[in-house]
C-alpha cells in the first residue's frame, strides 16, 4: 500500500494501488520449477513402439554397405577394416562422393554406444545421407533411412 502525503491536511489519504511486482516474482519462479520438472516427468514413461510399416527404399545397383558384426568388426562391403580407417574405406568405396548414401547393417547384439560410434565415424568422414538396414516383420530385408538422408529430393537417386 502507499501512502500520500498532503501538506496542509491533518489527515492522510490512502492510494489504492496494486503492487505486481510480488506477483511477477511468484510468477517467474513458477516457471522455472515447471521448465525443469516437465522434462523429468516424461523421460520414465514405459512405451510399446510400433513396428515401421515405411515401404522400403529401392535398392540401387551397387550400394555401399558397412557392416557391423557382433565381434565388433567392421566391413565396407566385403572388405575388413577399423573404426578408425572406416573414412578411407567409405571413401575407395564410393569413390569420394560424399553425397552418396551409405546403407549400415549391424549385428542385434551390437550395443547403440558400438552402432553410434560407427556412425559417427562416418558423419567424420563426411557422409551424412546414412540408410540402416533391418528385416521386416515376415524376414526379408527392409531399409529404413535416416532424416538426413530423406531430405533430399523424391527423383535423387542415392
């Protein structure tokens, strides 16, 4: 509440203003606690994925393909090699055309932490249009693609 003063009067006057600044404090810290609590409720939320039922892309004639294997080794295409030269690799491959799409097959027994790493070995080496290989529900072979790669155009071919 305020008060004013008036000289020459034995009486003071009230002002009936309302202070929001109290209210404005309340309102930020509540918003706060909400920005940070919201996040925390939904990261535990038990959830049944559905199967992908996305039509497989076409095959192109000659696909570089990395595998995974459940030991961990790496192949491009037939060949044996490492993590750490899979660019040099991915690059004899598809004759450094980085614009080329990569399809990756990994062994289910493989960790996410061992399939991250090889993709990020090959985002390092520049090829970001990155397909995983999977099986459809009845077995055969189903090729799902990455968001970078559905960017580009319906006609492109890979």
């Amino acid at each position: 509440m305020a008060i004013r003063l008036v000289h020459g009067e034995d009486e003071l006057a009230e002002m009936y203003d309302i202070n929001v600044t109290p209210f404005i404090d309340v309102m930020l810290v509540l918003l706060i606690i909400f920005m940070v609590a919201a996040p925390l409720s939904t990261v535990d939320a038990p959830v049944e994925l559905p199967v992908s039922t996305a039509k497989p892309q076409p095959r192109p004639e000659k696909p570089v393909i990395v595998t995974l294997k459940a030991d961990l080794s790496v192949l491009v295409g037939e060949t044996p090699t490492t993590i750490e030269q899979l660019g040099s690799a991915v690059d004899m491959a598809t004759r450094i055309k980085r614009d080329q799409r990569i399809y990756l097959r990994a062994d289910q027994s493989v960790t996410y932490r061992e399939l991250t790493r090889l993709m990020n070995a090959l985002r390092v080496a520049g090829y970001l249009q990155v397909a995983m290989v999977g099986l459809e529900g009845d077995g055969r072979a189903a090729t799902t693609v990455t968001p970078a790669a559905a960017d580009a155009p319906a006609g492109a071919s890979p």
